[in-house]
C-alpha cells in the first residue's frame, strides 16, 4: 500500500484565515470593552461602511457587512437611534428604497473611535513591514473576490 500524505485542515490557508479573522474579532471585542467605546463591534463596521457608502440602501449595505437584511435593520435602528446615521427616502430603478447617510455625530463616533483603536491595533503589526502589511492585505482582497465568486450568500 502506497504511502498517502495526509493534508490536515488546520495545516491550510483556510485555516489560518479562519483563526486570525478569530483571533482579530476577540481583539477588537476586548479593545471595545477596554476602551470603553459605546458601539457594537458590528455598529462600528457598519458605521464606517456607512461613511464611505452615503447613499447607500439596505441591501446593498448588508451584502457589504455580510450580514442579514434582519440583522442589517437591527443595526441601522441601533445607530439611528443613537443619532449616528439619517435614513431617507431615494429612487433606484424607478422604485422608492430607504437609503441612509451618517450624520456629523456620527462621524465624529467614528473619529473617536479609530483614533481610541489605532495605536492598540498598529501594535499587532508594529514588526512587520509596512510593505508586507500591504502585500498581505492585497492578497488577502484577492482571495476575497475569489470567494465571493463560488460563496452562496443569501442577503
């Protein structure tokens, strides 16, 4: 019998991707509740998708979020409600859809938030190089799209 070498799961990329996106999610969980910042994880993602998508309708901004049209409403209350975002009536393809913008508190709770996170975040790649920083960056984009291309995502 031949010889068969044995590829384990936690031996690939997919793995390494799925634990550091893991690992990432807990660190920026604890740096919320360490730094005391009043936004979900979640409302954050949103909020800064939201900044750089003014205009933007719900269903286009859950499939940026990869969330749920649910979850993706439950969100934008939450920030509504916190005077972080405006929704409003626009057209698109002749049909009336609620579309959002964020307000200046908004984009302060932003500001706030990136200049509270920044230094605790640019430590975990403070040793390695910038330009390898980018390089996996733009390669991880890549693989990205390439998911996207052959992921099933009902949103």
């Amino acid at each position: 019998m031949a010889d068969i070498d044995i590829v384990h799961y936690t031996d690939s990329i997919h793995y390494e991707l799925e634990q550091t996106s893991r690992m990432m999610k807990m660190l920026t969980n604890q740096l919320f509740n360490k730094l005391d910042i009043n936004v979900s994880l979640d409302e954050y993602i949103t909020l800064d998708t939201v900044s750089v998508n003014v205009g933007i309708c719900q269903r286009d901004l859950a499939k940026l979020i990869l969330k749920d049209r649910a979850n993706t409403g439950r969100i934008l209350n939450e920030l509504e409600q916190k005077g972080f975002i405006t929704r409003f009536i626009d057209t698109k393809n002749n049909r009336l859809v609620k579309k959002m913008g964020i307000t200046e508190g908004g984009l302060q709770e932003l500001d706030s938030i990136n200049n509270k996170i920044r230094t605790y975040l640019g430590g975990v790649t403070k040793r390695i190089p910038p330009e390898d920083v980018q390089r996996v960056q733009a390669i991880l984009k890549e693989f990205r799209f390439e998911l996207e291309k052959v992921v099933e995502t009902n949103i």
